[in-house]
C-alpha cells in the first residue's frame, strides 16, 4: 500500500518553450501535488518521435523542458522526475496494452483522426497511432491514482481506465484505474487569434511561449482578438476571447475571476490586455532567468535526471513484473 496518493503527468519535448496552456492547464499544478502526494514527473521524448525532428534539437528541448520543469516550482527531491526514455518500462508495459487495444479504439481517438487527417495517410507513422497507449502504459506503470493534464488529454485518460479495467478483468486486479484531475477554468486556454481552438505551437500567432522575448509576448498579448461588443465579462461561450484573457490572469495571479471582472468595469479591452501582459511578463521573467541558469550546469541536470530515473524505475518495474506474472509470463532471471 502506498501512503500517499500517486500522481504521474508528463509533457513533450515539442517546441522550444512551453506555452500558457502548458503551464495553466497543467505544470503549475504540479509542484502543489507533490505537498499531499507521491509524484512521479516528467519529459515524453518517447510521445516526442512521432514528430520527425533533427537528434540535436530533441536533446536539446528535452533538457530545456526539464529545466522549465524546474523552473516552475516542481522539485526533483520530493519525487521522481524523469525523462520517458530512461525508464525503459513504459515502453514494455505498452507492448501489452497495445495487445488489448482494439484497432478501431485507436483510431478512434479525436487527437489522431485530427493529426492524421493534416498529415495525410502517408505521412502518418503508427507511433501516432499507438501514442495514447504509451500514454496508458506512462500512467499504468506507476499505478497512479490521479494525472493532472488539460482538458484535450480527457480522451486519452479514458483510455487509460478502460484498458485498466480491461486488465484487471482479464487477468484479476493488477492495474489501478486513475482518475483526471482537471481545474476548471484553466483546463483549456484558447488561441489568441482563434480564441475558439485550444492554444498549441502548431499556431505561433495565437500561442504564448514563456521563453519569448518579454517584447514578443506583449505583443502577442496586446493583438489578441476580442471582439466587436466592449463590455468586460467572463463568458467562454459568447465572449471567448475576452474569457481567455481572464481566464489567463486568473491562472497566473490566482485572483478569483469574479474580481477580476469587477475590478475591470467601466474600462476598454485594452485595459484587459495590459493586466493579462503584466501578469504573463511577472512570470515570465525570473521564469527565464531560472531556465537561464539551469541550463549552464548540465552535469548537474543530468544528474537529476538520472536520479529522477531511478526513483521511477523502482516504482515501474515492481508493476512490469505483477503484470507479467498475471499475464503468463515465464519471470525474468534476477527479478
Ligand atoms: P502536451 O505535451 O501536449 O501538453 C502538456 C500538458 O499541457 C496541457 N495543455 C493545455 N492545457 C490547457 N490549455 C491548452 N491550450 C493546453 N495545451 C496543452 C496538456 O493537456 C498536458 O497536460 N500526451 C501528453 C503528454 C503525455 C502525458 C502522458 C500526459 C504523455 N504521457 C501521461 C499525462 C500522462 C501531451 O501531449 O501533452
């Protein structure tokens, strides 16, 4: 029995920076989580391959998505944090799901048929196809309880307690079947071009990353779209733009939206777009200059890295090991 809840989020190493929907709709959530449970935290380079990119590059954005990791409060001492990649059981434990996945589950999956369908069926690998299982297998292995991810990840996580139950039916209770953990108003930041689509890098315009230049994302900021009404109030639905702003000034400073609005009446959206700039460029700053000086120290980051891997790999391996006992498998000399 564990003695405190288990929680396991990660995030790809796909961009140079994370972005706000990152950081409000799941990182800053992470070091908060690891005051009441068992973390274990990191950097998906493996979900990273499905999107071909040069070997420089992905080493490069994995060891500045751990710092960021670190940057934003999350402490690699009161819990595992790791790169994907080092603890080799996700992707064993992924080989079994995937052999109780059906076909026409996988591509049922929202996050494929949209990626896929940009893609072309030529250009789209069958990584893409399994990557929600690996993202089960990242939750299974470390018998989770909760995962705090966005409200794009929700799918993904169903999948996750299917194939849990689906195990546990199977071959009797190994798995344990985790729940989202999910914040309300800052489960989804949008576009700020397109304030109806969620923000991702694959729309720079509308996307603010927290390693740009302060003056780029002011500027990003202030030419956000609204709309043609000029009344401040929150309403994702007939005011997406405008909710967006102070959904992100919320996420930042933690003032309840209510009183964000209310301190906003009588004014014009370019007030509203000042306050969400500043609030962005408070974070942004020592958030740059801690990036900054992690990234100087590499051996140290290693380091943490590797001590990061073997925290998780003792928590991942004792499940491998129940799931394969339960699924057959002849036990493994010296386990
Ligand atoms: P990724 O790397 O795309 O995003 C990392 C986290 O950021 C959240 N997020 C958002 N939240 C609110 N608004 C947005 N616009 C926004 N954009 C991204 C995501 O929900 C996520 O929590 N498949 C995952 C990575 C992953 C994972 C896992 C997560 C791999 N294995 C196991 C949890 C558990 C992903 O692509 O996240």
């Amino acid at each position: 029995m564990n003695a405190r809840p288990r929680v396991l989020s990660l995030i790809q190493p796909t961009a140079d920076s994370f972005h706000l929907g990152n950081l409000l709709g799941a990182v800053q959530y992470w070091p908060v989580l690891q005051e009441s449970h068992e973390c274990f935290y990191g950097v998906a380079d493996l979900h990273a391959l499905t999107v071909a990119t040069e070997p420089e590059v992905v080493r490069q954005r994995t060891l500045v998505s751990y710092a960021q990791l670190m940057a934003a409060g999350v402490d690699p001492q009161r819990g595992a944090v790791f790169v994907q990649s080092h603890v080799p059981e996700h992707a064993e434990l992924m080989w079994v799901l995937a052999c109780m996945t059906g076909f026409g589950e996988a591509g049922r999956m929202t996050q494929f048929k949209d990626k896929s369908a940009k893609a072309g069926a030529d250009s789209t690998n069958v990584g893409l196809f399994t990557y929600p299982v690996l993202m089960a297998a990242d939750i299974l292995i470390y018998g989770a309880n909760a995962v705090p991810v966005g409200e794009d990840q929700r799918q993904h996580l169903e999948l996750s307690r299917d194939l849990a139950q689906r195990f546990n039916k199977r071959y009797g209770r190994t798995l344990v079947v985790p729940e989202p953990h999910i914040m309300k108003n800052t489960a989804k930041i949008n576009d700020l071009q397109e304030p109806n689509a969620k923000m991702s890098k694959s729309s720079p315009a509308g996307c603010v990353n927290l390693l740009d230049p302060l003056k780029t994302i002011e500027k990003r900021i202030k030419s956000a779209v609204t709309d043609s009404d000029t009344e401040i109030r929150f309403d994702p639905q007939r005011k997406p733009g405008v909710s967006n702003l102070i959904s992100i000034i919320h996420g930042l400073t933690g003032q309840p939206i209510e009183e964000i609005v209310a301190g906003l009446q009588g004014q014009m959206y370019g007030e509203l777009k000042k306050q969400a700039a500043a609030a962005v460029i408070a974070y942004a700053e020592p958030f740059q200059a801690t990036v900054q000086s992690l990234l100087e120290d590499r051996a140290q980051l290693e380091q943490l890295m590797k001590d990061g891997a073997e925290k998780a790999r003792q928590a991942a391996a004792a499940t491998l090991d129940a799931v394969y006992d339960a699924i057959g498998f002849v036990r493994r000399a010296g386990r």
